[in-house]
C-alpha cells in the first residue's frame, strides 16, 4: 500500500507538468520564408494593409488581375521602384525615402465593401477610431487623374512612435483600386508629395 | 485470528488475483475503447478509456457525471505496483529465478514506458504541397498566433494556446505591450455571413463585424474538426485597438498597428517551428500494375539544418520514418491529386522503452526455459543413473 502512495504522486505530478506547459504564451522569433518558397503560410511585408474582408474560407480563388486597358498605369517618382506582382496585390512599390514605409497597388472586385467599410477598417489598423459618413466626406480629398477621380485619405495614429496612412481609391472599370502608402510618419511624411504625385499620374490606356 | 490490516493489503497488492483481474480490466477497456472509436474518434476513445483514470458516464438529462470503470491509467499504476511488489515479495534473488526476474523488468518497463508515452509523447503533422518547404509543425490544439511582421528579415510569433483563450480574462503577451481581453470563446461554432435578424457581432474590427458567430456542440471524431471561435479585445500602450474575431475557419489573417509596429492575428493549429527545414521533392502514390491498389506511398524530402551544414535528400515511406532530432516523420496521409503529403511527427522521449522491455522478456523467457531445460535434463539423468 505505501508503494502506491508515491507512484500515484509521481503519476498527477508528471501529468501537471505538461499541462501548466501547455497553458503558456510562448514566443518564437522566425525567419521570413524566401519569396521562391513562400507557401500559404507567408506573412504579409511589414505594413502590408490586410486585404479587404476575406472570403469565409481560404480557398477562395483570388480575382483575375485586369489586363489591357483594364489594368492601371502610372509614372513612378524619381528614385521609386516597383514590382508588379499580379493578383490581388497588384504592384508593390519602394520609395526613394529611407525608414520604414512602404506602397501598395490593391485591386478588388466590384465595391469591396464600400469606402467607408475600407476606410474604418484602415483606421482600426493604426488604431484610430470608425468614423461615420459626414466624417468621411471632410477627410476625403478628392484629386482628378487621367483615369477618374481619385478619392486620398490621410490618417495618422496616435502615441510615441506614429504611423501614418495615405490612401487613394478608384472605382473604375467594375474594380475598386486602393493605392496605399503605410509606415512610419517621418518617411511617410517626407515622400507624400511624389505619392500625391504618382496618383495625378494614374491611367488607363 | 483476523490478520492485521496492513499484512491483509500487502496480501492484496501482491495477489495474483489483482493481477488477473488487472489484466481483465484492461480487455475489456481495449474492446470498449474500439468501439468508442465509431462515437468519439480515436483520440476521445483513446483519452476517455485508456489515458484516464476513471472512466465516467453521463448520466442522460442530467449534469450528473459516475465513474463507472477504472481508467486504463489507473489499471496500469495498479499493475505496475501489483508486479513490482509481487516480484518482491515471491521471486528468491537467486540464479534459478533470474529469467523471471528479468521477464518481470520487461513488463514493468513496458507499463512505465506507456506512462512516459501518454504524459510526454506529442503527435504532430506536417502538411506539405510538392515544392514547399516548412520549417514548422502543427498539433491538433489551436493557438492565437500573434505576429509582429515589422522587421523585414524575421516574424516575432508569439503564441497563446487556445486553451488559455478558454479560461478567459486578460492574456498578456510577454515582451510585448500588447494584451488580450477575451470577450467570448466557443470551442466549436457554426460561422455564417451576418443577416438583418442577427444580433450585433462583439467585434468591431476586421471581418468578424460582418460574420455571426453561433455556437456548437464540439466535436471529437477524427474526421471532424471544431471550428474555433474567440472574440478578443487588442490593447496596447493603454489604448484599444478593437474587438476582433479570430477562428480557425476565417480565410485570412488580420491585423492592426501600434507604436510602428504591425501585428496580425490569426487563430491557427499550434505550431512547433523547428531548427531545421523539410521541402517536400516528390510524393508518390504506387498502385499495383493495372489495378487502383495502393502499392506504396513515399515522400522524397529534402532536410536541409544550416546550424549543422546539414543538407540531403531523404525518401520517408510506409514503416521508414524520418528520425531526426527526438522527432519521427511518418507517412500519414495525402490529399490534392497527390501533390500533398501528410507526415505524422511524433516526438516521445520513450519511444525505446517499449523495444528495451520486448528484448527483456524475450531475454527473459529464454532465460528461464533454459534454466529449466537444464534442470529437467539433469533430473532425467539423474532417474536413468539411478
């Protein structure tokens, strides 16, 4: 009987163990993935908006990228590059400015929620709270290019280190583009001008 | 005269009696436990029958919960103390018994080896498409992954369990200014797009604002699978960033910025990352010359560890896994016109035990039968010299 006492001890001991375990946040510090092996399981670049709302499931086949006279153009500032990318993320773009900011192209089919779904949801991600219509219309600048009018948005989060925010939107052609700069406030700051200016640029041919 | 009480127990525990009837409850749990697969899945069946210690019954209509059986975890302590203490008190410390002796550590590591295994051993699965490479596991629970992406060289990943999520309350991420209040978590939920009729969803950020959320028995067969869903409040520097849904059924990850720096979001399988990577070559589906039958499924990996300049090619198929550092790859499955293989990773610290005690028995039994051979051949000839 006095065998059993520790052995029963040893047993709810040892299966306590894993469990307390099991209940801990961990942390792991991971590699990005290179681009030729990227799989699903690729995180987005630091910055990247999230795409508008997701499909239900992950399977969902991504809208064919507009070609031709669908697909929009435009002149890139001096010092800026580009990578066009095809899918949902149509063009990533660099600018000249150093720090941490970054550009992209986003092309979705039909409304894509609507402007004002598009606009809080940015808002979220620096933190910012949803406004309502009549707000959106007084932040909204509107900005005529070859391609049609282009609505710019410009936010900018609160606290020590601020991220900042400029986005345009372009309903053309059945598709909704968003061209969007993100990053820290300085850099973003510092290359709004040659933004501004690549979307007077937009087209389509 | 009526024995003392302690002389009677020691009686009990060293009984052959306690051994037979051991041995028949663990019968009668292994057929009990088949048949629950139909109901539960091998992993419920396995967990309520054989790594409990009490098997418990519902009792229908009622909160009420009886145990009705001893576990298969209980059955085993009982035994190992049964042969242990047995062996101690019958078997002499002498050479003749030395093969009983050994056939008694045999077993006795055998019912120790299962306990190693069931507290320590952790199943694991790879999925791979041909051309992928993975640096990283997946279990069967579901954890929160939050990931800070902004360095563009590395992911800052940090888990929380979704077993933690369950408990509720506030879920600090440590290293981080980031914390969780979980609003609410549902094992399993049915997730639909929201309609007119459906009460507002808790989550004003993201894709849950627009999804409704109800909640579901669990599930636990093994072709099912839960479908998780937790409301969660993000909270950084002070400041909320907004209730959000995570679930393992939602297509995409989500994420919100503070302080400069981007966090995404996503409630996934657990992930293990590992030292090393696995790029799936090739999957082959064999099937014997003119006919659908299944000859043989073989995955070609590649394993390349650059901490060890390690980098070569290995052909993991039926009954030859892939053992590499504490972890077996099987070949488990495939799917996607057999462009993906499913490995099962099993890591279990006492996966010799079990091959040790096999050796001992056998060692064991041959032991004894030629100590009593030889005993029986010199009493024959012993009687005929008589």
């Amino acid at each position: 009987m006095q065998d059993r006492v520790p052995l029963t001890i040893l047993a709810a001991v040892l299966s306590l163990a894993p469990g307390c375990r099991r209940d801990e946040v961990t942390h792991a510090r991971v590699p990005k993935p290179a681009p030729a092996e990227g799989g699903a399981a690729q995180a987005p670049p630091a910055g990247m908006p999230m795409m508008p709302p997701p499909g239900m499931a992950g399977d969902v086949p991504p809208p064919p990228t507009p070609t031709g006279s669908s697909a929009l153009k435009w002149k890139l500032p001096q010092g800026w590059t580009q990578s066009l990318a095809g899918g949902m993320r149509y063009a990533t773009i660099k600018p000249a400015a150093a720090g941490r900011v970054d550009v992209s192209v986003v092309v979705l089919p039909g409304a894509a929620g609507g402007e004002l779904a598009n606009v809080n949801r940015w808002r979220g991600q620096i933190g910012l709270p949803p406004i309502d219509e009549p707000a959106l219309v007084s932040a909204r600048k509107a900005i005529k290019t070859p391609a049609g009018t282009v609505s710019v948005y410009d936010f900018t989060s609160e606290g020590k280190v601020k991220t900042r925010m400029v986005a345009g939107t372009l309903s053309a052609g059945g598709n909704s583009w968003f061209v969007k700069m993100v990053g820290d406030a300085d850099p973003v700051g510092s290359s709004r001008p040659d933004f501004i200016h690549l979307l007077e640029t937009l087209r389509f041919d | 005269m009526t024995k003392p009480l302690r002389t009677r127990a020691w009686d009990a525990i060293t009984s052959l009696k306690l051994t037979i009837a051991c041995l028949s409850f663990l019968m009668v749990l292994v057929v009990l436990c088949t048949l629950a697969q139909v109901e539960l899945g091998t992993f419920g069946a396995v967990n309520k029958y054989i790594k409990s210690f009490l098997v418990w019954w519902d009792v229908p209509g009622t909160l009420w919960m009886i145990p009705v059986l001893p576990g298969g975890a209980l059955v085993g302590l009982v035994l190992a103390v049964n042969l242990v203490a047995a062996q101690g008190r019958r078997l002499e410390l002498s050479w003749k018994k030395s093969g009983l002796w050994i056939i008694h550590a045999g077993l006795i590591l055998l019912i120790a080896g299962e306990f190693v295994s069931s507290v320590f051993q952790v199943e694991s699965q790879m999925a791979i498409e041909e051309g992928q490479t993975l640096n990283y596991i997946e279990g069967r629970d579901l954890e929160l992954a939050v990931m800070d992406v902004t360095d563009p060289a590395f992911d800052e990943v940090y888990s929380i369990p979704d077993s933690r999520l369950a408990r509720g309350g506030t879920i600090a991420v440590p290293g981080t200014p980031v914390s969780f209040q979980v609003k609410a978590y549902y094992r399993n939920a049915e997730l639909a797009p929201r309609g007119p009729q459906d009460p507002p969803s808790p989550a004003d950020r993201g894709v849950g604002a627009s999804v409704a959320v109800r909640p579901m028995p669990p599930v636990s067969r093994d072709d099912q699978v839960n479908q998780t869903a937790a409301f969660v409040e993000a909270v950084a520097g002070g400041r909320s960033y907004g209730t959000w849904l995570a679930s393992n059924v939602l297509g995409a990850p989500q994420s919100f910025v503070h302080e400069g720096r981007t966090y995404v979001l996503a409630l996934r399988p657990r992930r293990q990352y590992l030292p090393y990577a696995v790029t799936l070559k090739k999957f082959s589906h064999d099937v014997y010359a003119g006919t659908d039958i299944p000859k043989n499924f073989s995955s070609l990996v590649h394993l390349s560890n650059p901490s060890r300049g390690e980098r070569r090619d290995v052909l993991i198929y039926m009954n030859q896994p892939l053992r590499y550092d504490g972890k077996a790859f099987y070949q488990a499955s495939f799917g996607k016109n057999d462009t993906l293989s499913i490995l099962q990773v099993v890591e279990n610290p006492g996966w010799l035990l079990p091959y040790i005690s096999c050796v001992l028995v056998t060692l064991g039994l041959l032991v004894h039968f030629t100590i009593t051979m030889r005993r029986s051949a010199r009493r024959r000839q012993g009687a005929q010299e008589a």
